[in-house]
C-alpha cells in the first residue's frame, strides 16, 4: 500500500523498524519501561499470555515486572495504601532497579 500511494518500498521501513526494535530492546531503560507496562496491563485485564516466549532473553524486562509484583502487586482499588507508604513503595521499587532513592523527590 505505502508503494502504490507514495512510492515507498515497504520492506526499507520493516528493516529499519527491525534495526531500531533491537536497539530499543537492548536498551536497559526500555526493558525496565516494557516490564512496568506488562505490570500494569496485568493489574487491569488479568494475566497476560505468553509474556514469557516474547521477553525472555530481556533480562532488565523481568527485573522491573518482578520488582513491580513485590511492590506493587497487593494493591487494588479497594486497598490504595496511604501516599507515605506508597511513596515507600516507590522508592524501593527504584532502589530494585538500581537508581538512588537521593535523586527522587516527591512534591505535594
């Protein structure tokens, strides 16, 4: 279709999309970003299938899914804990992934 409206060969934009997918899943950030979504999609529909054959040689991935699971994996809409504990919970959860609790503040 991009071919014949614009004259664009479709397979240049699969491979740079293929070129740019692999640097984006290499990246450690990214992997942390994807586990937190996977997370929260989980929280809101249920158990997501087949999480494991798409992410399992992304190591960063499971750090942060997991991380998610031990900090944030009670709550629920009839339980949101206080902001002092969530902020606790936060702040381990990043601590989990490496960064220093220092860096974070929250504001009122």
């Amino acid at each position: 279709m991009l071919k014949e409206n614009y004259g664009i060969e479709s397979t240049l934009h699969i491979g740079l999309l293929r070129d740019n997918t692999c640097e984006y899943l290499n990246n450690k950030e990214s992997q942390y970003t994807e586990g937190i979504i996977s997370f929260e999609c989980e929280k809101l529909i249920g158990k997501v299938n087949d999480i494991k054959e798409t992410t399992i040689n992304m190591p960063f991935f499971w750090e942060a899914y997991n991380s998610a699971h031990k900090h944030f994996g009670k709550y629920s809409f009839q339980s949101i804990p206080s902001s002092f504990k969530y902020e606790e919970d936060v702040l381990s959860f990043l601590g989990d992934l490496g960064y220093q609790k220092k860096y974070f503040v929250f504001y009122p």
